[in-house]
C-alpha cells in the first residue's frame, strides 16, 4: 500500500494542479469549475476561513505511527475524505467520473456520483464494485425519483445523498457570459477556445459530447440541447422538505445524508427524519453569496449535534493541513470537489490517483507533526479561540 502514497512530484498542490488544468482545458469549461455565485465572495471565504484554524502539536509525546483509516456508516476507509459530487463531469474531461471512480476504489475512500454527472448509476457500480455514494436532484414526479431509488438498490449503492441546497440555480456571472446556463450552447468563443487546447477537443471527440448518462432513460431520444433546459426544469425541483425527506427515508434502506445543511433548524428536522448523517456544505459557494464558509456552518453544528447524527463537510478544503483542521473543528469526514477535478483535467488519467495519493501524503505528514496517530486524536489539536488563534466569528 506504500506506493498509493507516492505522487508526481511536478504537482505536489492543489494550487500545483489548478494551474497546470487553467492550461489543458477550454476557457468556458474552466470557467464552470471554478466559478461561484455573484461576486464569489463566498467562494473564496470558504478557503480563507480555513486559514483562521491553528493546530497545535505536542512534541513529547510518545508516538508509533499515522493510521489514516476512518470508520463511516460501518465501512472502513483508508482515509477520511472522499470525493464530491459534480455536474457535468465530463465537460472538464473526458470520462472524468470513471477516472475518478477507479481511483476511489484503489485507494478506498468514497466517491459520489451526481444525478448530474456524465457517468451511469450502473457504469460507476460496475467500475467501484457498488462503492460509491449517489447525490439525488429531487424529482417533480415520485414515479421517476422512485425508479432511480430502485435502480441504486438494484446495484447495492450503500449511501444515498439527497441534495437540500439548490432550490433554485445560483446566479453565476462566469456561466452566464460562457453560455454555460442551461441549455449549454457552444458559440463561435467556445469553439475557438476549444481549439485552444487540442488534447482537451481529441480525448473529448474520442469520447463523445458529454451527456446526463444517468438521465438517459428519461430523455426522448430526439431531443436535441435546445430542449434540455425544458427537460431539467419541467423534471427536477431542488426545493425538498421534511416530507420529501420522509418519503425518501420510508423507501430507501440504506444509509441517508442530506447535503447542503448550515443551520440548526434543519439539523434537527433530519435528526428527527431519521438521516444517518449530514454533509454541512454551501454548494462550494455556487448557491449564495451571502452565506457563511463551510467551516464556520460546522463549527456551529458538530459541536452540538455530532453526538445525534454524523456530520461530513464539504467546501473549501484545498490541502492535507484543511483536512485536519475540519477534523479538529468536529468533522467526522470531509469531502472535495473542485481538487479532485484540477486533477484530472492536469494529469488526465493519472489524475485521480495523484490527487487522492497527494492529500493521503499531506495529511500523514501533519499528523506525524502533530503526534496524532489516529484520526480521532486531531481533535484534541484545536487551538481555542482565545488562546492565540483568530476567531471565524460569534459562532465561535
């Protein structure tokens, strides 16, 4: 298992790998990545508050060695991250959530596949051996969001994700001007910046034009992408409540995570719905600007309610040190996005491995720097507010 933890040297961050896939991919499909809603002052509070959260080591003590597993929902993983759900995949790369998927099978950590993605609910299963996770855009019709639910247990998918945080789509400028907004229509700039980057425009003619894979069976065969707009619209509606939830709870045996809480009053409503866990996440800052970082939504909530209900994170997390601060700040996993796919669109299909084998790397260092040989001791690391460390604000 030694060798998961080597990574290319060349791209040994995150910042390493954002900047090597600027150059590899179309401006428009970059754009779609990195962008946030309005003026992404969210966005970019989501890294930054991370910065605020001091660890403290002590040298002293006595020490063996890092074990990174992490026990969830009775599954041990290698590791306690995994990969966020995204859209449109495919777009960024070609094939990017089989990439991904294969390299979260190597080295045993979760993936999540969207209902939005570019892969199949049976293509990932096949690939992960029916490890991976599925994020559910809420249906209109009970009769399709049932059929999904049916084909996930028909595959044995373990953890269905329900997606709270998109009751209407986010106002992002980037998309707008890249004609991104749905339906995506490729003008005369995107062709051009296409052929920009000719490694991007053959892997993606060798694939095929990315499209909803796990939508298929619902769409009309001749529907061409001026009417997928329609299609989303007419078909999903993001705005769920306690009784979608409940429904979903009263069909679905496996584990259930709704994605997308920072506040106590929905904590508590999935606590009383009977969820197994919650992911605190503000959409990577693409829903609203005016929110709090993810960090500061789960310093509020672990504290309180990690003894009720398992509270993941997602947003903002760029580095080995980010994990172990959302540890430390009460986490009992965390999840990334964006890292995941500077990965693939920098390194292609090397890139899950390195990007999974760089944070493995990180993370086991600052451990060792902390004298934290499991996972759990990272949250006796916490320098208090008070005591040094610069406070997020009056959550703290």
């Amino acid at each position: 298992m030694q060798d998961l933890l080597k990574y290319a040297p060349e791209y040994p961050s995150v910042r390493d790998l954002k900047n090597r896939a600027k150059r590899r991919i179309p401006k428009f499909a970059f754009d779609y990545l990195e962008g946030g809603c309005n003026e992404e002052v969210n966005l970019l509070k989501n890294e930054s508050d991370f910065h605020k959260i001091e660890l403290r080591p002590q040298y002293l003590k006595d020490f063996n060695d890092v074990n990174m597993r992490t026990t969830l929902f009775g599954r041990e993983y290698d590791a306690p991250f995994g990969i966020s759900p995204i859209g449109l995949q495919g777009l960024m790369w070609p094939n990017a959530p089989e990439i991904l998927a294969k390299a979260a099978l190597r080295h045993n950590v979760p993936f999540i596949l969207s209902t939005v993605s570019t892969s199949s609910i049976e293509r990932i299963a096949e690939i992960t051996e029916s490890n991976f996770w599925f994020q559910l855009y809420h249906p209109v019709e009970n009769a399709l969001r049932d059929d999904i639910l049916d084909r996930l247990t028909s595959v044995n998918c373990p953890v269905l994700t329900l997606l709270a945080d998109v009751p209407s789509f986010g106002f992002r400028y980037r998309e707008i001007k890249a004609g991104l907004s749905m339906p995506p229509r490729m003008t005369l700039r995107n062709i051009f910046q296409a052929f920009g980057r000719p490694v991007w425009s053959l892997e993606t003619l060798k694939t095929g034009i990315p499209e909803f894979a796990t939508l298929k069976k619902y769409m009309d065969n001749k529907m061409d992408m001026s009417q997928l707009g329609k299609f989303m619209n007419k078909t999903f509606n993001g705005r769920i409540n306690s009784e979608k939830i409940a429904a979903i709870r009263d069909k679905w045996k496996g584990k259930l995570v709704v994605k997308g809480i920072v506040s106590e009053e929905d904590i508590q409503k999935c606590i009383a719905l009977g969820a197994d866990g919650i992911i605190v996440s503000n959409h990577g800052g693409r829903q609203i600007d005016a929110g709090e970082s993810s960090i500061r939504s789960l310093q509020c909530l672990a504290g309180k309610y990690g003894d009720q209900i398992t509270v993941m994170m997602d947003g903002g997390v760029r580095s080995g040190p980010d994990i172990a601060r959302a540890i430390a700040s009460g986490a009992s996993f965390t999840f990334m996005g964006r890292p995941f796919m500077y990965g693939v669109a920098a390194l292609g299909n090397n890139g899950g491995n390195h990007t999974i084998a760089m944070f493995k790397s990180q993370l086991k260092q600052v451990m060792e720097q902390l004298c934290c040989e499991k996972i759990d001791d990272l949250k006796a690391t916490l320098v208090p507010v008070g005591s040094g460390a610069y406070e997020l604000g009056p959550h703290n």
